[in-house]
C-alpha cells in the first residue's frame, strides 16, 4: 500500500509539471548550536536540495531526537534515517579500522590535514569502504576536531593532581591516556558530559575547546582549562543508507558527491575559528586557564611515542581484524600529503578549501560505481 500511494503521489506531480520530493530523515546527537549540526549539515541539506531540484530534502533530527549516538550506524543502515554523523568511538567493535584511525589522530597535529586524510581513505581504501558497506551504510566524508584539551572542575597541576580524577574520554588511545596517568576514563556520551560535570560523577573531560561555548556549552559548568593539546578525535560526517544510495540514481549521487567538499570544508574552518572565540569567552567568563605542567607535557611525549608503533598489534587482539598496519601507514603518509596540499590555502576560506578537496578526491569517484557493492 505505501508503495502504491508513493507511486500514486509521484504519477500525480509528474502530471501537473512539479518535481517530486521526498523528505528524508538526516540524524545527528549534537545539540542544534553544535558545529556539525548548525554547519555541517543545516547548510549542506539545503544545498542538496537546491542542487537536486528539491527531489532530496532531508529533515534534520538534532540532539539525538531520532537514534542516539551508540545506535546511529545501525539506525542508517536500517534505514531509520538516510544520512547521520557517525563516530566509530561509540561503535569501535563495528567499525574496528575506524576505531584505529581515530586512535591514530591522538597524535595529529593539523586538524584540517587529519580530516581529509580520513576523508580520502575512508572513500578509497577497499578495506574501509567494505568497514561501512558491511552494515548497509556508505561512507561520505569525515571530520577532525581541533585538538582536545582538559576541561575540569579544578585546576590541574602536576601527575599527581590527575590521580584518581573520573575523566570523560572517547576512543582506546583517549582511555589509555587517561589511565597511564592514573585517571580514571569514564566513557559517556558526550550529552552526558555536563550533568555529570555538574553532579560530580565527572572531574573533567577530553573536549576541543568549541564545545565550551557550541552545542554543549561547558563554560557554564567548568572551572578550569588546561591548554595541553591532546591529539584530535574523528568522525564520520556524512553516512548514507546504501539503499538510499542506490535509489537516487547517478544524477543526484554526481550532485551530493559535488556538494560534499565544501560541507567539509566549512566544518573544519568553524572548527577552526571556534578555538579562539570559545577561550576568550572562557577567559572573559574567569574560567581559568593554564599552560600545562612540565609533568603532563613529558607523560604525552612518551605515551606518543609508543602509540603509533603499537596500535595494529592492540586492534587486532581487541578488534579481531588481521594486521591493519597497512591502513596506519597509509593514513599517515596521507596526513602529510594533505598538510603539503593545503599550503598557501587561507584555511578560513571554506571555498577555496573545498577546491582542493574536490578536485583531489571527490571529482575522481565514480557516481555509477561508488558505494553501489
């Protein structure tokens, strides 16, 4: 019966010359002030649109009112919703080489470079493409936050002043951390971080520093920032149901796949410029903030040290996966390469960004083919 009144609905527009739309559901668990959901995907949605003629319009569910974070890559691939933000950090055991990729980003050092880094893997390597095709999604892009720094209740000053801290983390390599310096990682959704901060059941959390004044607004709730740079945390920004892929045929996947570089783009350059507004408003606010101490600046030297040469050995006695060094070489060489390619851009140009991304990686996929095995 639904498919005979859609097949109704759309003969009757056909026959009065209007296009036929279809609403689609686009799901996120960031609150609507949030950077990947006020830029990543209100302005991105309404760019498929016009550029699909309206024939793909999706609604945007926020702040989880549709699936929550640990059940979003299940919900797209059951088709609860056509398009969502996914984290493999909430999900690590599905999306076991995604989960070491953003293990991998505790060390990055450029956010823009690690987000297209990712960005292009995960569309070319074979191995990450069949990682999301597995569970009946198709990858479309990723992001990068800026770097993670401690947001806490007190301010923290030597080793000995983290000890048996409760700290929010995301991710193995966030966990590990934590732990080697006595911490206690608690791992949370990142909607729980402020009433746990608030009641005490959190001392701090890992967190860029946009989310003191974006979508979580931590800065009514924290007393203290410690500037340490923390490598960075990734994820999937635009995932598509793959049905919903194979649907729409090779004239709008050619549109979204046009459309995507700049969504990227802007995310990473709001991510970028959200930094210094969200400190100076912290500051403003008399949160303190600090320079770390030397302590804490030679514990993440020597836990970097030993991250990259032990995380394919640890992914694959936890994750089951057979020897992904291949995918952290890979990644890696494609930091550098981005960070080569985006010399000389004006990273707060999201337009001139989403040049170089498109060219480099989305004007050679293939709309008949990709996403579509």
């Amino acid at each position: 019966m639904k498919k005979l009144l859609t097949t109704t609905v759309a003969s009757l527009a056909m026959m009065s010359g209007l296009a036929y739309a279809e609403n689609y559901q686009a799901t996120n668990w960031m609150a609507p002030t949030h950077i990947l959901n006020e830029v990543a995907f209100v302005p991105f949605v309404a760019d498929v649109k016009a550029a699909t003629n309206g024939e793909i319009d999706f609604e945007v569910y926020s702040s989880g009112s549709l699936v929550p974070a640990p059940t979003t890559l299940g919900a797209i691939g059951d088709g609860v919703a056509q398009m969502g933000i996914v984290a493999a950090s909430y999900t690590p055991s599905d999306l076991p080489l995604s989960g070491l990729i953003n293990d991998l980003a505790f060390v990055a050092k450029d956010d823009y470079a690690t987000a297209f880094a990712l960005t292009e893997i995960g569309l070319t390597n074979p191995k990450m493409v069949k990682e999301y095709a597995n569970h009946g999604t198709v990858f479309l892009g990723g992001y990068s936050t800026p770097a993670y720094v401690f947001l806490c209740m007190k301010p923290l000053g030597d080793l000995n002043s983290i000890k048996g801290l409760k700290v929010r983390t995301a991710g193995t390599a966030q966990n590990e951390w934590a732990a080697s310096l006595g911490a206690v990682p608690v791992a949370v959704p990142m909607t729980d971080v402020y009433s746990g901060l608030e009641r005490g059941s959190l001392d701090c959390t890992l967190s860029d520093p946009t989310n003191l004044d974006k979508g979580y607004k931590f800065w009514e709730v924290v007393k203290s920032i410690t500037t340490l740079e923390q490598g960075t945390s990734l994820g999937a920004t635009y995932v598509y149901n793959k049905d919903f892929w194979k649907e729409i045929g090779p004239d709008n996947r050619r549109k979204i796949l046009d459309a995507t570089a700049l969504g990227l783009a802007r995310s990473q350059v709001a991510y970028a410029q959200g930094v210094a507004a969200a400190l100076n408003g912290s500051a403003e606010r008399k949160i303190t903030i600090d320079e770390p101490h030397p302590e804490l600046v030679e514990a993440l030297a020597k836990f970097r040290s030993n991250l990259v040469e032990n995380a394919p050995a640890r992914t694959m006695k936890e994750r089951g996966v057979e020897d992904p060094t291949d995918i952290v070489t890979e990644f890696l060489a494609l930091q550098a390469k981005w960070t080569q390619l985006l010399e000389g851009v004006d990273r707060n140009d999201a337009a001139a960004i989403a040049k170089v991304v498109h060219e480099n990686i989305f004007a050679k996929l293939d709309e008949n083919s990709y996403g579509l095995n």
